[in-house]
C-alpha cells in the first residue's frame, strides 16, 4: 500500500526512513471490519522516522478531501502527529463534514499510559463521533 526509502547505519545505529507525499486509494486497502462498498476516497500521507534505533522522532501528517465511510461523507481530514518511543503528541486532527468541524489534540505517554486529549465540536454529527469509538454514542 505504501513505499517509502530508508536508510540504517548499523554502525552508528542510526535510521532514517520517509514517505513523502503518498496519495492512497482508501478503496484499495482492506480492512477486517470494512466490506469494499463501505469506503471509498483517498488519502496523502508524509511520514518521517529519523534518529537512533532506540531513541528516534517521527512525525506524521495525513490529509485527504472527499472521504465516504459508510454513509457518512468527510469533505476533509487534517492528522498531524509526532513522538517518540516515550510518547506521541497530536496538535491537529480536524475533520470537516456536511459545514461542520469535529477537531481533536492531546498526547499520550506510553509507560505508564497517561493521556490527554480535547474534543472540540459544534452540532457533532454522532454518526461522525461513533466513526473513531469502541462504544457507539447514542446520545451527549
């Protein structure tokens, strides 16, 4: 689905490894909980990986316009998240739908597991929310 190009020095232990720009076809990627008909858009994704093997920085953005799940349609996602082997930090994840925004951003420290997140929405579609839960949201 993706390709990126990396590099490993084994004698400094160092990594560095990139996937610039990637357009994926969201249709052509299965999913176990997803049939073929249940999505469908496209995503760009950056992704960049770069210190030692034990002690590295990655940072990651995902944008994409026109995405259907299910029967919902997103007019725009924006993901931008970095981190470490400690933790992982989100100042943006926004997804715009029907004229609403549905925004996100927080952190998370892996050991011990401590995270932070703000929710941020006006007129929140459910339909929308119960995308990115466990637990359907019937009601707030």
């Amino acid at each position: 689905v993706v390709e990126g190009t990396g590099i490993y020095n084994n004698e400094t232990s160092e990594i560095e490894f990139k996937v610039e720009n990637k357009k994926i076809d969201l249709s052509s990627v299965e999913f176990e909980k997803l049939h073929g008909d249940e999505l469908s858009g496209s995503i760009v994704l950056d992704f960049k990986l770069k210190g030692k093997i034990d002690n590295f920085n990655y940072q990651c953005l995902v944008k994409s316009e026109n995405i259907e799940l299910y029967d919902v349609k997103i007019d725009g996602i924006n993901i931008n998240f970095s981190g470490n082997r400690e933790q992982m930090n989100m100042p943006e994840f926004k997804i715009n739908y029907g004229g609403n925004i549905f925004a996100a951003k927080g952190s998370i420290k892996y050991n011990p597991l401590e995270y932070q997140f703000r929710l941020y929405g006006k007129d929140v579609d459910l339909k929308v929310l119960n995308l990115l839960t466990k637990n359907k949201v019937e009601s707030i």
